[in-house]
C-alpha cells in the first residue's frame, strides 16, 4: 500500500461548515486550526484531565477535542488480513534489549511497502522501522480488514500518540441460509485509563455475541442489544485487575473513576433489514446510491451537544460550538451509570452503504449531507476504497483523532461477488 | 544476524550495547557498538601480480594484495646517539623479514626531502628472498644528514602506492624529531590528502619529536602511534607493526551510520583500542547517512561510541535511533557492500527506574574518553605553569584509571604524579619528571581497555 488517495481540499469547515477558500490554514468562521500540525506537535501527551459529570470527556475547545477517543481491534479475531502486520506484541515491546539489535524478521515485513503511520512519509524497512523518522509502527496504528460485505479502516489519525479506536467486521451464514454482515466500531475514552483496551474488549465481545446470535434466528435488534450488554460487561471487567505497573499516569485513587471506558456501534445487515445499535457518540450513517434521494444519520449521540438539541435548550450549531459539545452522557465501563443500548432497524427500499464511524470521521463531515458528499460514488462496489477514502478525509481535514471507518454495502453483494 | 562477506573478506560482526529507554522528552541516545572481524582466511599467499577483480570484491583472492612503504627518519639528528641510526635500520630490516612473500615494499630514508632507499624507480618491490635480502643491503647505504619535513615522506609514499594496485596499502613512518623543514599547514595539507588513500602507523624514537604531530598523522591516516624512547626497542616494535600490517585482511572499510528524520549525530568516536574521534570525518553517503572511515581490518575487535539526538516521542513509542552496519566501497563506485549491522533503538518510558539506568558499557567508555582528554588536558596545563590545573586534571585520570582497571595507563600516570588516594584521585605532582615519562603519557593516553565482563 502507498500513499492514501487523496480526496480534494476541504471546501468547508468541519466545525461550523463555513466555507473555505482554497489554502486556508484556519476557519475564517471560528477560526478552527486546518492544517495539519507541525511535526513537533505530533505527539501531544493526553491531557489527562477527567471531565467533570455527566460528561465524560472535556473537550476544551471547539473542534475536535484534544485528548479525545480512539479505538482498536484484535487483529486476530477478524476474517481479514491486516494492511499493517505487527513485527512484535503490542505490550512488552522495548522490554528486551538485545545485544545485537536483531530483530527476528517478519513474514509479512519482507518489502511488503507499508507506509510509516508516524511520518507518513517513509515505508517500513525490513527491521520494521520507518527508513524515514525510525519510528516502528504499532500494529494498531493502521488497520484494515475487507471481507465480502464489509470493509473497514482505523487510523491513529495525526494529532495522538496511539490508536484508541477499534473495530470488529464478520459475515456469518443465517439460518435461513441468506449472509449476515456484522460491523462493530469503538472508541476508547482518552482521559480514562487503558482506553484501547476498553474499545479492542468492546469490539470482540460485541462481534462475539452476534456471530453466535444471529445464526440460530435471533432477532436482529436483541442480538444487538444483546452484544452491547455484553460489550460493557467486557469493559466493566477490564476495571478489576490491578494496572500494568508501567501504565503512565496512573492515579490510585481515580482508578474505579477512571475505569477503562468506551463508545460502542454496531451495524448488521441481515437480508433487506438493517439494523444498528450504539452506546456514547460513535455514528451510523445511511448514504443511498442514488445521491438525489436522502442520506440520514442513523444513530443519537449521548453526548452533551445531543441532549441540549434534543431538549430545545439549543440550536445544533450553539450547541456543536460549546466546549462540552463532544463530552459524552453514555459510554461502556464499570463507572457507566446505566447501560441502555440504543438499538434501531430500517429497511432500506433502495441501494446504498451503511457507514459506521467514530467521531474522528464524523468530525470532519457531520450531517449526513456531508457524510453522503465525501462518500465515493462507487462505494457500494468498493467498500474498503470508499473506507480509505473518509479516512483520507479526516486526515486532510487535520486528523485530530482516532479515525475508524466501517463500510457496509446494502443490500449485500450475490454470493461470490465480493468485491476483491 | 545475516553475514554478507564473502570468503576472503573477514565476517564482521555488531553488537550493540545501550539502555534503550528514555524518559519521557528525552533525546539524547547512547550506544556503544562493537565491531569484531574474524576469519578472513589469511593462510593463502599473496599473488605475485595482484589482480583487479572485474566483478569486484566478491571474488577477492582470499589473500588480498598488500603494500606497506616503511619511511625511515635520516636527518642529521639520528646520528645523536649513534646508536639511533644503527637501531633504526636494525628495526627496518627486522620489518622487511617480517614480509610475507608477494607483499609489495618500499623503503623511504626521509629528511628535508624524501628519497627512494629501495628499490628505486618509483615503484614498489615484490617480497621475496632476493628482494629481501637487497633491501637489507640498501639499508646499510643509510647515512644520517639534513632535515626533516615529514610531509615530503607521505607524498612518496603515496606516489609508490599509486604505482601498484595493492589494496592494501600500509605505511610505517619513523621520526626522532621535529618537523621543522616544513610548515605545519604543509603536513596538515598532506594529511588531508593522504587520508583514505593509505593508513600509517607512526613512531617517535628518543624524546625530541612533538607528541601532537606524531599522534596527529597516526590518527589522520587511522594508523597507531607510540614512543620507542629506547633504540634498542626498535627491532621488536617494527617486528610487531608488521606482523600486524600482515594481518590486515580488508582495507577502506567504514562505518555507516543511518540516523532518522529530524536526528542530529552528536558524535561518533572510536573508544577501543584507543579514542579516537571521527565525528568530522563523516562523509555523506545517502539520505540521513553518512560514512566515517575505519581503515584496513584483521582478525580484531573494535568498540565505538555513537551519540544520537532524535526528536522526541510520546511515551511507549519505539524509534530506530541509528543503523550501523560496516561497509565496503563498491571498487567501481557501485553500491556498497554491507558486512554487519547494528540497530540503535529509542524507547519511550514513564518508568525513571528504567531510563535512568546507565548501560555499563557506556559508561565505562565515557570513562575512558574523558580520561584521555584529562590526561592531555593536564599536561598542558603542567607545562604552562598551572600547578592547581594540572593536579586536579591528573588526579582525576588518575581516579578514572583506577575505578576502570586501565592499569597500563595507572602506571604511566604514577610516573608523573606521586599519587596519594587513587579512589579520591588525591594526588602531588612530582616534581621532577623525565621526558620519556612525561612523552609516554602523552602518547599513550588515548588507550583504553575495555569493560571488565
């Protein structure tokens, strides 16, 4: 893989939709930062700070919150196979000096160009470090899995340190003999501990229950509701053991406050239903094919910003510009107040992709309308294109988060037609 | 770790001894990297016309072709004892019979000029019997008389090397005094030309020649140097040289250092056998790399201390700080072959107990280093007069040599200084100090020894 598609130059802001010349570095508007940060700012250290209740995160400005969510998957309980392939394990890595600095070479590292997530601008040697800044690639930097009626994409975007972000994607055969496609997307809340965790558990319980589930009938909604009960039950028990003694600022007395925490969708398409589900303020978006008839978000954020618009007390745009527009009011974890998953089924009477998000996409393109304008026009046909090219979106538009793009075509391609 | 020599060229071997982690905002990346060449099948006897190989090093005869050009100081000072000139080609011919057969030799009597002792005709001889034996005849035609310009020796030498192909090429220089024939930005000149074209090892007989220029042409042309003080040592010293030079098995060999975007190389030096600082000798060789010359290698082990600045990164991100690996140029400029290599990492913690360890080897080399520079520092400072100067920098050397166990150079240091408390470094300067003590010193504080294991 090389450079990622480059879709065009933003045309609006992403925070309040001003519209931008061509070059500009910051929103006229509300003077929201465009461009890319420089390389020293690369790497910010979380800021750490907890967000007051209800909210989860603090989002100290307008824009993409700082030190917001992210989420990453086990790469090993996907169909797929990973664009990125890890040359060590996750943890322990940096552990074990060796004398000679040999590095047991990689099946997949052997000139298969994969691009730095660091630089962005080196390839991955065969020592599994960038030719270019040196920095080795953490397997969850960027991911991405396509099976036949589901693709997905997760970025560590530009601004954070690592992937928070997760996602799991599965086909399963029906009962009825029919497939199944099952996507599920989560992001890690940055300012509780161990938030890739908290989303990587959330995605593999969730995936888990559905593949079991919808096989033997289940309904599709309580699969779903189902497998986001177990998905918090994961991310609860992710709270119980004592921390990793190298975790970084670990503050004892915030443990259980600060317990491993998480958003959570789901999307499963089933036959003509498709039906989602979701917990805090990672999206669903319905995009038709036919782009003259409407797109629409399919899902409710639990966030502040939601619930002020939902109430009247705020106009969508008043709210989006308050800083705590992005703290969300429902998440998975052992502090999560209650868990209710959301669930929702439609059928769709026309041709179309589900896009499954978390907020370091949606960020960049938040109405359905400007979801439904950065989405190719191909995407049904070429999901994992479709899911690379929002991810090129986010990235362009500053890449602020963790990006996690899952890409569902409806209504699923024939059997032995998906597309390769 | 892959082997990339080909038979005939020793494997090399890197080891790479660091504390990879660093706190978080840290920068600075210490490594010592050790390099040991072994095996390069030396049993083989050079052929008597050395070949050019069309397909380059890889097809190097298992011997490689050697030429070594010994450069004998005859200024009128040798005359000074005797007994000086008489060791001198004593020690020569004890270095000619060291010649294995094939090796191509020359002999340079240097004084204000450079003349061909043997054999003459701007060429290199073929060592064999016959050779040998007129080369020890051509010796006794040495007569002292003239001057001394050091730098008129190495540009024949030069030339002779350039008459043959050799790939290979050695220099053993003998002075007993001061270059005062010439200017020192003439042998600084010199110098700088010579470099990369032939190595020398070079060696002060008596105690009237300068100390910084006999180490300055040694380091310049990656040779060694040292004090013969006593003529009679001559003979073994040559013996010992040439054995050595016999030994060498690849020549130009480098060390490449890669280092990542935004990285700044602090420096790079070798620290074993002896310090040696190379960082303004690199040579830019591709994007972020550069070359820094190590010379001709035998069957031999040398450390270096490479230091790296990188940008920082978050904690719990692993960066590759530098790649070393030790090159050979292509003969027709083609890429360079890779011998070994060695990874230098960087690995972000929030751990202190972690990167707040200092890695053994590191520093026992910072040791090392700064106990040279003490050493000289010193010494200066005894011969300008600055007794407090000189016997708090001695006292440190001499509390460095100690801890290190360098008791070679403990030795050397007890005959300058009466010392009173090695482990504080207390020390008295002594108030008489022969020349040779005080010159042996000098030329010998760069030598270190390595960690104990």
């Amino acid at each position: 893989m090389s450079q990622l598609p480059r879709p065009p130059q933003l045309t609006a802001c992403p925070v309040c939709h001003e519209p931008l010349e061509p070059g500009d570095n910051f929103c006229g508007g509300c003077g929201a930062d465009l461009s890319a940060p420089p390389p020293g700012e690369r790497f910010p250290a979380p800021s750490g700070t907890p967000a007051a209740a209800p909210g989860r995160r603090a989002a100290g400005r307008p824009g993409p919150p700082p030190g917001a969510d992210a989420s990453v998957p086990d790469p090993r309980a996907f169909g797929g196979v990973p664009a990125q392939s890890a040359h060590g394990a996750l943890a322990g890595r940096g552990d074990r000096p060796r004398p000679d600095g040999g590095r047991s070479p990689l099946p997949a590292a052997n000139g298969t160009g994969r691009t730095c997530g660091a630089c962005r601008s080196g390839m991955i040697d065969k020592d599994g470090y960038c030719e270019h800044c040196g920095h080795a690639p953490r397997e969850r930097d960027h991911m991405e899995h396509q099976l036949p009626g589901v693709a997905a994409v997760s970025d560590r975007g530009l601004r954070h340190h690592r992937n928070e972000d997760a996602y799991a994607v599965s086909t399963v055969p029906l009962a009825d003999g029919g497939p199944a496609t099952v996507a599920v997307v989560s992001d890690g809340v940055s300012s509780a501990t161990r938030p890739d965790e908290a989303s990587a558990a959330a995605c593999a319980a969730a995936r888990e229950t559905l593949v079991t589930a919808l096989p033997r009938g289940t309904d599709p909604r309580q699969a779903t509701h189902d497998a986001i009960v177990r998905a918090a039950e994961a991310v609860t028990s992710l709270a119980a053991p004592p921390p990793p003694a190298n975790e970084p600022r670990q503050h004892e007395t915030h443990r259980q406050e600060n317990a491993p925490a998480c958003t959570i969708v789901t999307a499963v398409v089933t036959g003509d239903l498709l039906t989602v589900g979701w917990i805090g303020d990672s999206r669903a978006y319905w995009v038709p094919e036919d782009r003259a008839t409407q797109p629409a978000r399919l899902t409710e954020d639990d966030s502040w910003a939601a619930q002020m618009v939902a109430a009247g007390l705020l106009s969508e745009a008043e709210a989006y510009a308050d800083e705590r527009a992005h703290a969300i009011t429902g998440w998975l974890g052992a502090d999560a107040y209650e868990v209710d998953p959301h669930t929702a089924s439609f059928h769709p009477d026309r041709k179309g992709v589900v896009i499954v998000c978390t907020d370091g996409l949606w960020n960049y393109a938040e109405s359905a309308e400007r979801m439904a304008e950065i989405t190719p026009p191909d995407a049904r046909s070429h999901p994992l294109e479709c899911a690379r090219r929002l991810l090129a979106h986010a990235l362009d538009g500053g890449g602020h988060d963790n990006v996690t793009v899952a890409v569902l075509p409806f209504p699923l391609p024939p059997e032995g037609a998906g597309s390769a | 770790m892959a082997n990339f020599a080909k038979p005939g060229v020793p494997r090399f071997a890197v080891e790479v001894y660091q504390n990879a982690h660093l706190p978080e905002g840290g920068r600075e990346v210490n490594a010592i990297v050790t390099v040991t060449a072994t095996g390069g099948g030396t049993t083989g006897e050079t052929p008597l016309v050395p070949h050019q190989s069309p397909v380059g090093v890889a097809a190097r005869p298992a011997a490689p072709a050697a030429g070594v050009v010994v450069m004998v100081d005859c200024s009128g000072s040798m005359e000074y004892p005797p007994t000086k000139m008489r060791n001198a080609r004593d020690a020569t011919a004890a270095a000619i019979d060291t010649l294995r057969d094939g090796v191509a030799f020359a002999v340079v009597a240097g004084t204000h000029q450079a003349k061909e002792a043997y054999p003459g005709g701007g060429r290199l001889a073929v060592a064999d019997a016959t050779t040998r034996h007129q080369a020890k005849e051509a010796l006794r035609k040495l007569t002292p008389g003239g001057g001394t310009a050091i730098g008129t020796w190495l540009r024949l030498a030069d030339r002779l090397f350039a008459s043959s192909d050799v790939s290979i090429r050695h220099g053993i220089l003998l002075t007993d005094g001061r270059n005062e024939h010439e200017e020192p930005e003439a042998l600084r000149t010199t110098l700088n030309a010579c470099a990369g074209r032939f190595t020398c090892d070079a060696r002060g007989v008596g105690t009237d020649w300068e100390v910084k220029e006999v180490t300055g042409i040694a380091s310049a042309l990656l040779g060694t140097a040292d004090i013969v003080a006593d003529p009679a040592g001559l003979a073994a010293d040559f013996t010992r040289m040439m054995e050595s030079t016999m030994g060498k098995e690849v020549a130009d060999v480098a060390l490449r250092l890669w280092t990542p975007q935004g990285a700044e190389v602090r420096y790079v030096k070798q620290v074993a056998p002896s310090v040696e600082e190379l960082t303004g000798r690199r040579v830019e060789s591709g994007p972020r790399t550069g070359d820094y010359p190590t010379g001709s290698w035998g069957d031999e082990s040398r450390d270096y201390h490479v230091c790296v600045r990188v940008p920082s990164a978050a904690v719990g991100e692993e960066m590759l700080a530098a790649r070393v690996s030790l090159v050979l140029p292509a003969p027709d400029g083609g890429p360079a072959q890779v011998l070994s290599q060695g990874l230098v990492r960087a690995v972000w913690t929030a751990d202190p107990a972690v990167s707040t360890s200092i890695n053994p080897q590191v520093a026992h080399y910072t040791g090392q280093a700064e106990l040279a520079r003490v050493i000289q520092q010193g010494l200066d400072l005894r011969r300008s007069g600055d007794v407090d100067g000189a016997t708090a920098k001695l006292g440190r050397a001499v509390q460095l040599a100690s801890r290190s166990g360098n008791e070679d150079t403990a030795k050397l240091l007890a005959k300058v200084v009466d010392v009173v408390d090695a482990a504080t470094g207390t020390v008295r300067l002594k108030a008489k100090v022969s020349a040779e003590a005080q010159m042996t010193l000098e030329t010998r504080s760069t030598k270190t020894v390595r960690v104990k294991k």
